[in-house]
C-alpha cells in the first residue's frame, strides 16, 4: 500500500495528504487491533489510496481541481507591506510572520520582502527585494 501510494502523501505536502494518512492510519489500525475484518480493511484502504492517486492526477491535468483539493497559495505581503486581511483569513498574526521571516529570510525587516506567501503546504516562503527599487515611468 505505501509502494502504490505516491511520496507525495507521506510527506503530507497538502492539509489533503495530511488527512489522508490520518484516514488510512486509523483505518489500518482497526485491522490490526482486530475491531475490524483485516482483509476488508486492507482492501478499503487500497481503494482510498487508489482514490488518492486518482485525485493527483485529475490535480495535475486541472488547475481548477487542484486548487479544489490543494488550495492556493496566498500573499502575506507585497513589496513589504502586509496584507492583513489576507493574514487575518489564514489566521497568520503578524508574529508568525516575523518568526518565519527570521527564521526562512534570515531578516526582521518587511521592508526587505518583495513577496511573502502561505503556500499550499502551509509553508511561508520569502522573496526578497532585490535593493534596487524601480520607478515608474
């Protein structure tokens, strides 16, 4: 069963992964413990990692579904500043974003941030300002 799932899903890249293993791990343990038929189990939990791989791949081939089953990454901060409805929607206080700021940007300047976002995974990733500010012409 882990072999047919993807590496994907025990990295638990997506809030989806995560549940998934969730399901599949308190499934498997009702086979194991014995509360449950251990072949029906065990061919349940094959259809749901066949069900998983099938939703990859309909995410891969659209957009549309992906962002369904995946989310979407949103921006935290544009060009240093803070989109606070933005952080306030994804429940990302200001101090969250400084400890990953210091922590992934090496920086506790927002002003050094081009672009923050809350990505798919969960993760925060920075781009920084490249020093060079360009003006509009």
């Amino acid at each position: 069963m882990v072999r047919l799932s993807s590496k994907r899903s025990l990295a638990e890249k997506t809030a989806f992964d995560a549940v998934f293993v969730v399901i599949i791990g308190s499934m498997l343990a009702r086979a194991i413990n014995g509360s449950e038929a251990f072949f029906p189990t065990l061919g349940a939990g094959f259809v749901l990692v066949l069900l998983h791989r099938l939703f990859g791949i309909a995410a891969y081939y659209s957009h549309a579904f992906g962002v369904l089953v995946k989310g979407k990454p949103v921006v935290l901060v544009q060009d240093g500043t803070l989109q606070r409805k933005n952080m306030l929607w994804e429940h990302i206080s200001k101090h969250d974003l400084e400890e990953d700021m210091r922590l992934d940007a090496k920086t506790e300047d927002l002003s050094k941030i081009q672009v923050a976002r809350l990505e798919r995974s969960g993760d925060i990733s920075f781009i920084k300002a490249n020093g060079v500010k360009q003006q509009a012409t």
